[in-house]
C-alpha cells in the first residue's frame, strides 16, 4: 500500500499516522492483523488542545485483535477468485 492514513482512539487520546508505504498482514489463527507502516510520522494528542507529539519513523509496527476480520476478507477473497470447471 502507498501514502496510508491510520487512526487509533487510545480512549483519553487520539493517534494519528501518516506513512508512505505500509504492509498488512493476518497472524495465522485470523485473530490478529498487524499493519507495519514504513517513512511516516505520527501524532499523538487530544483533539482541541494544542499540546500534541510528533513522531517520525522509519518503520512503526501495530498489531491489534480484530473480530471476524479474517473471516470477512476469506469470503471477499473467495468471491472474486476465478473458478475452474463448466461453464
């Protein structure tokens, strides 16, 4: 992927990531993705007030539990994929 925008709601505060390359992957049970984010910067704060950080990073990996996510991309895959036999 190419020029990624992230966001994560830390709950008291907000991330936001930009980067101009980035990969995504699935850990083998489905229970787990994890975006790696290459040349970007991060920031982090509370909306509305300006005290804020920057981050900048040469690669910055996110892992985080999403439910059901393998399961919706295997069936997206699956409709799409060329199917062999009669037509």
């Amino acid at each position: 992927m190419k020029r990624v925008f992230v966001e994560r709601d830390r709950g008291d505060h907000l991330e936001v990531a930009l980067a101009q390359r980035a990969t995504h992957a699935y850990s083998e049970d489905g229970n787990l993705q994890v975006i790696t984010l290459y040349d970007g910067e991060r920031y982090e704060g509370v909306p509305g007030e300006r005290k804020f950080r920057i981050v900048r990073f040469a690669e910055n990996t996110n892992p985080g539990e999403v439910a059901g996510a393998r399961g919706k991309l295997d069936r997206a895959r699956r409709a799409v994929e060329p199917r062999a036999g009669p037509l």
